[in-house]
C-alpha cells in the first residue's frame, strides 16, 4: 500500500520505470531526495534506494528469512545466484535469507520508520 497505493501502480510512481525518480546507482540517497520518486502515500524512494525490509523474521521450517522489497542502488554481478539488483517494481519481492541466530545486517537493506501526524 505504502509503494503502490490504491491503484495497484507498477513503480510508486506511476506504470513506466524512470530512472529519474529512483536511485540506480552509485550509492543510497539521502532521505527526502529525489521528491518526484514518491508513492501516492507520499513515501520516498520505495524502489531503487535500498532494500525495505517489510516483514518480521519467518521461518518455514528449513530457514529463517524475512520479506524484502523495492530493490537496492546495488546491482551485485558475477552469479546467477545473486539476488536482482537496481529498482524493482512493485510486485518484486524476495526472501533474505538470515544465516546467524541474531539479525544480520547488511548496507543495502533498511526499514521504514513510520508515524501518523
């Protein structure tokens, strides 16, 4: 809801990618750049900048994952093992797989603070 709104977008931005309104490379971007990249709800960089972690830890019985979407400036190359890099769209999503008993951390996946004004 928060990437897509109510129509059911492609991107946050409308139904065309445009790398104009999405970090693609490079590095993250800082939090309120890039104002024309933002969803209906008004979020900034809900694909391109870093990976959003969106869920709590899972666990489906053979390993321990959480949800992450939107896609990260970091394109990794090299395997076909690597997950997709650079902005996703919205329907994209992807297990990251939690390999130590704590959380682990990574520079290309963040989370999303939010609160009601």
């Amino acid at each position: 809801m928060a990437a897509q709104g109510t129509d059911g977008r492609a991107w946050p931005w409308g139904e065309e990618f445009d790398p104009a309104r999405c970090t693609t490379g490079g590095a993250s971007a800082a939090v309120r750049s890039m104002p024309e990249g933002r969803s209906p709800c008004g979020c900034y960089h809900m694909s391109g900048n870093v990976w959003e972690w969106t869920d709590s830890e899972r666990d489906d019985g053979h390993t321990r994952f959480a949800i992450v979407r939107g896609g990260s400036w970091y394109k990794a190359e090299g395997s076909i093992w690597y997950m997709p890099g650079g902005p996703q769209p919205n329907t994209s999503h992807a297990k990251f797989i939690l390999m130590w008993p704590g959380l682990d951390r990574c520079a290309t996946i963040g989370f999303r603070c939010a609160r009601s004004d």
